[in-house]
C-alpha cells in the first residue's frame, strides 16, 4: 500500500473520482483540500508550476497533475 497526497477542492467530480480510485487501489490518502486550507496554495502552486488546478497526486516522489481531468479554482 502506498502513501499518496491527494491536493483536492470542494465540488470536484474529478478529485472525487480520483480519492475513488485510490480507495479501490489501497492507497493509503492524505487528502489536502484547498477550500478548506487555503494555506496550501502556495505549495500546490509549486507542484503544478503555478496552475491552479486539482487534482494533484504525489506519489512515490511522483507528481501528477490532473492524472484523469481536472478543475480549476
């Protein structure tokens, strides 16, 4: 089981189907939602090279942005 970091906002139909996925593969989630932390926007901005998009997936000292689609905020 891997430990993924999943950068998400409220209202997403794509992070929503992305934390589905991960549930179904095992992952073990740290969900980051930035509706409710804005905080962490500034360090998603470096993930995605200033994109304000989710979802964002690190993984395994891999990212991926928006792996299946994603909405901007």
């Amino acid at each position: 089981m891997a430990r993924a970091f999943l950068y998400v906002r409220d209202d997403c139909e794509h992070c929503e189907s992305l934390r589905q996925r991960l549930a179904d593969d095992g992952d073990e989630v740290v969900e980051i939602n930035v509706t409710r932390e804005p905080r962490v926007i500034t360090e998603l901005l470096k993930l995605t090279a200033g994109r304000r998009i989710v979802p964002v997936l690190v993984r395994g000292g891999v990212i991926e942005v928006t792996p299946d689609g994603g909405s901007t905020f």
